[in-house]
C-alpha cells in the first residue's frame, strides 16, 4: 500500500483490512516470469486480455462427472 507522506513509502499487509482473513500470497513474480516466456515486455508492449484479470490465476475448472 503505499503511504502518501510525500516519499516514496510502502507498506505490505499480510491480512484484510476488512474482515482479517489471510491474504492470498503474491503472484507478481508469477506474471512476470510468464510475460517474459512469452517475450512481452510489460513496461512497452500491449498486455494480452489473459493477463488482465485474475481469472488465469484459478484453477481449472473440473467437469462434473457423467453418470
């Protein structure tokens, strides 16, 4: 979060703010490491729709079984 106090500071929160759950952890480096196989560069390059949104970060969707 960053803390408008005129500098530069961050401050990283490990719970909600709001109802105190755990927090998911980072997927940053995750985004990055697969925008860089794909050789797009974030700063310079159009983001594809897939990496947009948060649904490329659930799983899979698993099928209900035929009976």
């Amino acid at each position: 979060m960053v803390i408008h106090d005129g500098g530069a500071s961050t401050l990283g929160i490990d719970f909600c703010p709001w109802c105190g759950q755990r927090l998911p952890e980072s997927q940053r480096d995750r985004w990055f490491d697969e925008l860089e196989r794909r050789g797009i560069d974030p700063w310079e390059d159009p983001i594809q729709a897939e990496f947009q949104d948060e649904g490329r970060l659930a799983p899979p969707r698993q099928e209900e079984d035929e009976r």
